[in-house]
C-alpha cells in the first residue's frame, strides 16, 4: 500500500550480525583488505583460498567470500541480508578498487548497484559483457516461454517474467531481479555467482538448471498454486510438531492469501504463493517455505517447513 514500516533486528551474536557501520568505515576495512594493517597480509591471503569440492572440483566459494572473475577481472565479493537492510562488498584486487553498497530496503539490490558502479569507474578495462557481444540482450523470441514457476523440493522456486522485453526472476514483496541474457536459453544474475540455463527434460517438459560453483540443482516447471477460496480453507487449521517439542502453528486464511503464526506470536506473518501446495513467508525475522503434506486421497494432513537453518521441519495437522 506505498507505506514503509521498520523491519528492525533483534539478532544477539555479533560477526555475522549486530554490526553497526558506515560506508566510510566499511570503506576502511575494505583497504585494510588490501594492506593488512590490522591482522596481516596472512589473515588476508587465507581469506580469498578458493575450497574443493571431495572430487577435486573447484568452487568460488573461499573463507566467507566469493571470488571468482567478472568480465576479466579478478573479483572479491560478498552480500548480506537481513530484517530490513542489504549489503554489499565488492572488491577488485587489481586495480585496487573496492565498493561497498549499504541499503535500507529489502527490496534493493545492491550487488547489482555495485557492479553498476564497477562499470562506471572500470571504463574500458572491463571486457565487454556478453549481451553487448551479441549474446542476446534485448531479444524478446522464445522469453514468453521460459516464463513461469520452477520448483526444486530441496531448493523452493524461481519464478520468471518478461519486463521490458527481458527476462527477469520475481520475489515476494515485489521485488525483480534482472537477468543478463546470454543466448540459447542461459542467464546470469548480475552480482551473483550463479547461473541459470532453461532446457527439456528427457520427456520435453521444461526444466531449470542452476549452477553455483559446479554444483547443478534442477527445477521442473509448475502450474499456478490454486487460490480460490475453497482450496485456500483446505488448507486452514492447527499442525503441531513433535520435533519443536509440542509447538503448534495455525495457518489461517487472510483476503486471497494465507497467514502463519505460532503460539509466541502476536498476529500472522503473510504467506505469499510459490507453487502447487508451496507457500513462502518470514517467521521470527527468517524466511521460511511451507509446504503441505497430502495423504494418496488429498486431504492435507501436515506441513514441512524449511527455514531458520532447518530442511524438512514436521508438523502433523490437529483434528
């Protein structure tokens, strides 16, 4: 409704939260990165030490960064979530240029901002990016149909659609992710240290590839999840987890759309539709996907809930 709230931060454990800074003083300790005044150039070399996976194959991913190259230069990166603020690091070692991006929205994309910056300042010693080689920026044939819902049990969704004649991925909330086409079906998001490729399962229905690293995850496409009143009530009711001690959490219907709460909450955190039976919201400052549990005749009778470091929370729903 165009109005703003704070999305404040109760977190207690300080380094991966807590930290209270400024874009002067991440500018800081991003040079401290390039001389190793405080900590050693030790400390720093170690931090940028690329892992293994148990075959031997390398991944980007080194002692809490991502390094990797972006259009011919060695680069060193890192975001961050949380409540109501985003966050970027980015650094190129050579030419010793580092950028820090602070946002106050969740719907801000500061990677992509920082790259943009990156373009800016690099000029000309940047390699040009495949859309400007011809790899397909602003082609509109075949985009409508790569769009839609891909589901991953393990993974959750993606969900994709044309704007302004190019393919982008849709959040919750709003938010739109834009995409860098790079020919026969493959994209990549800027900032991000993955890439997405459309394709044909074996069968001919579409498929989503996603690769970090040298990791690949699949995603089958999905029809639209059913909103209509009587399968959103289907769905209502009280499911108790065993696992959480007992703990129950209500699902209730609200307008079109579905809402979570647990006994220690004061009002129902919002569930926005993902796929057939998948639902995605935020509890206790954490997103969290909610899918229902269905028995061979269809009645629902539980939940899973991934979210808060936990994959497959069971919940059985109460008569």
């Amino acid at each position: 409704d165009s109005t703003w709230s704070v999305d404040d931060s109760n977190w207690e454990e300080t380094g991966d939260g807590t930290i209270q800074s400024s874009v002067r003083d991440m500018a800081k300790w991003a040079d401290n990165l390039r001389t190793g005044k405080a900590g050693g150039l030790a400390v720093v070399r170690k931090m940028v030490e690329t892992g293994t996976l148990d075959d031997g194959t390398p991944v980007t991913y080194a002692f809490g960064l991502m390094v990797d190259r972006w259009r011919g230069l060695a680069r060193v990166a890192h975001g961050g979530s949380w409540a109501g603020y985003r966050a970027e690091l980015l650094r190129f070692p050579e030419p010793a240029l580092s950028i820090v991006v602070l946002c106050n929205t969740g719907a801000s994309n500061p990677s992509a901002l920082a790259l943009g910056v990156a373009a800016g300042v690099l000029g000309n010693r940047l390699e040009p990016e495949p859309s400007a080689a011809g790899a397909g920026s602003g082609r509109t044939s075949g985009m409508a149909g790569l769009t839609g819902t891909y589901w991953s049990d393990d993974e959750g969704a993606f969900t994709f659609a044309v704007r302004d004649k190019s393919l982008v991925a849709l959040r919750p909330g709003g938010v739109v992710i834009p995409l860098l086409d790079l020919g026969e079906g493959r994209f990549d998001i800027p900032g991000a240290s993955l890439s997405l490729a459309f394709r044909r399962s074996a069968g001919g229905k579409p498929i989503l590839v996603r690769r970090v690293g040298a990791q690949d995850v699949t995603y089958n496409r999905v029809s639209p999840p059913d909103t209509t009143e009587a399968a959103l009530r289907a769905l209502t009711g009280s499911y108790r987890s065993e696992e959480l001690k007992g703990a129950v959490w209500t699902i209730a219907v609200k307008g079109r759309g579905l809402t979570l709460r647990s006994a220690v909450a004061t009002e129902g955190a919002a569930l926005a539709p993902l796929a057939p039976d998948a639902w995605l919201g935020t509890m206790f400052g954490d997103e969290v996907t909610i899918r229902f549990v269905r028995s061979a005749a269809g009645r629902v009778t539980g939940i899973t809930a991934n979210g808060f470091g936990l994959q497959g929370l069971a919940f059985a729903r109460l008569p």
